[in-house]
C-alpha cells in the first residue's frame, strides 16, 4: 500500500499536519470555514480567494485564516 | 453577543468597530459577529485596536479589506502600554501609506491640532481625536483643542476614546463633534442598555444645542422678565 505523504504547516499559530498536495480551498473546506466572512493571508501574502483552488500548500507554510470580532 | 447587539440597537448608533482576529480553527461552533449585526444594517469599521506599529496596521487593514470589501476603517496605532496613547509618527506614515492604497482612514489621533492639520492633508477622511485615554471614562480634558480643531476642519470629527457618561457626549456635540465613538462607557456601565439610549439622547441633545447657538456667556446678571410694567 503507498504511504500517505504527510506535510507540516503552521495554521493559525499552530503547527498542524496535513496531507501533502492538499489545496488551500481544500483545507478551507475541510475546516468548514465560511470563506466569504474570512481573509487568508498565506506566508504574510494576502491571498485572492478566487486562487485558492489552484494554490498547493508546501511544508512549513504559514496560513493565518481571521475574521471579524466586535471591538474598538 | 446578543447583548452587544442589543445595546448598539438601543444607542442608536450607525457605526460598529471590529477588529481582525484569528477564526477560531478548533471551535467552529463559535457564533459569528456577523451573524448578530448585520453588515447591510449597521456600517462595519474595521479598526486597528491593539496595533503599535505602522506595519502591524496596514497588514490588520489590508486583511480587512480582504474580509468585506469595504474601503472605509478606522486607523490606531498606539505608541505606550500604559497611557494607550496614540502613536502620531506612525500613525501619521500608514494614513498616507493607506490613503494611497484607496482606503478611507478615519484616524484615532491626540488633541493636538497641529497634527489633525496634518492627517488631513495627508488625506485622512475623518479625525477622531482621543477625550481622555482610552477606557479611562475622564470626559473631555481638553476641550479648546477640541474646538480649535472644529474650527479647522470640515471633515467629520469624532470623538474616540475616553467618556465615561452621557453628558461627555453632549458636551462633544455641543464643540460641533459630528459624532463619539463609546464602547467602555456603556459596556462597563452597571446597566449597559440603560446607558446606551442614554448616550443616544445625549448626542442628540447636544447636536441640537450646537445648532441653536447658544447664548454669550457674561459675569453679571441679566434679567430674564422684562423691566418695563414693573409694579
């Protein structure tokens, strides 16, 4: 049987493995995270939303996924 | 949440700040803010709290700009830990940097009139200058600058940061504010609802007070009955 290849990334603070190959809008998706009230910033670099099916993540990625809280 | 939605309801108020955080990735039950207030009903100003430096708070704006779309945010870039004084260096370089990159700043700023000459012309939209340090509820402690300010500016000026009751906010309306930004006041007050219509009241009051004129203020007695007819 092939073994799974694994990566690590650091998503939103943690250091979290994932398969490797996997897509951004497929960890998204995986999360269950409403993308349209959320912005990705991926190694410090905004990321379009409109890219992420094409975007493969890599080892030691940096992923930061935020939102909207009240405060001021 | 729901009591934060039902305060900013009761208060009248037209604008909510949030900030940009981290979506909770192991807790996904978590509500939403934007499931309690509406982004269509209530103006969301994405603001920098808890920035102290330039490059912290274009990378906070930026994203939330990625988040809704929207042009419009609050700038505040704080320089000391202590006093959550505004740091006006930087704060000054990302309103130009942003400015340029087509946002629309409103800038949280200090009382010093010289300075909110200079965010404007470096583009800022509105000037927003601190009563008192943030959550400190001392009222306005400077309220000369405040009306210098007023007097040099067409932009919309609002008061940010450092009321502590209602009256704080009419006597801001009452220098020609066009509006105060209030979160610890109400939030921390014993009956947060009770306070915040009472803040709504206020700022109406006092928007209307500035618009009457008011009377010239003299050392001596005037009186108000007419002399004339006395017995």
């Amino acid at each position: 049987m092939k073994k799974i290849k694994k990566i690590k990334i650091k998503l939103n603070g943690k250091i979290t493995t994932i398969i490797d190959k996997i897509t951004l809008a497929e960890l998204i998706n995986d999360l269950k995270i409403p993308l349209k009230k959320v912005a990705i910033e991926l190694n410090k670099e905004i990321i379009d939303k409109n890219k992420i099916r094409k975007l493969k993540l890599k080892n030691n990625d940096v992923i930061e996924i935020v939102h909207f809280i009240g405060g001021g | 949440m729901s009591e934060c939605a039902k305060a900013i309801k009761l208060s009248g108020a037209d604008i909510v700040t949030v900030a940009v955080r981290r979506v909770n990735i192991s807790d996904k039950n978590k509500p939403l803010l934007m499931d309690y207030i509406d982004p269509k009903k209530i103006t969301y100003l994405p603001n920098t709290a808890g920035c102290f430096t330039s490059d912290d708070a274009l990378r906070t704006l930026r994203l939330a700009r990625e988040i809704g779309g929207w042009k419009l945010v609050k700038l505040e870039v704080l320089g000391d830990k202590k006093n959550l004084f505004p740091e006006m260096i930087e704060t000054l370089k990302s309103t130009e940097v942003l400015t340029k990159e087509g946002f629309k700043v409103m800038v949280y700023c200090n009382d010093d009139p010289l300075m909110a000459k200079r965010l404007e012309n470096a583009g800022a939209s509105a000037i927003m200058p601190l009563a008192a340090p943030i959550g400190s509820g001392l009222g306005i402690l400077n309220k000369v600058n405040i009306k210098i300010i007023r007097k040099q500016t067409k932009l919309p000026l609002i008061i940010d940061a450092g009321l502590g009751q209602a009256s704080d906010a009419t006597i801001a309306m009452e220098l020609g504010c066009d509006g105060v930004l209030v979160n610890t006041a109400i939030a921390k007050a014993k009956k947060p609802f009770e306070m915040a219509k009472a803040f709504k009241y206020a700022v109406i009051a006092g928007r209307q007070s500035f618009c009457s004129g008011r009377i010239n203020k003299t050392i001596m007695g005037k009186p108000s009955s007419p002399i004339k007819g006395t017995i």
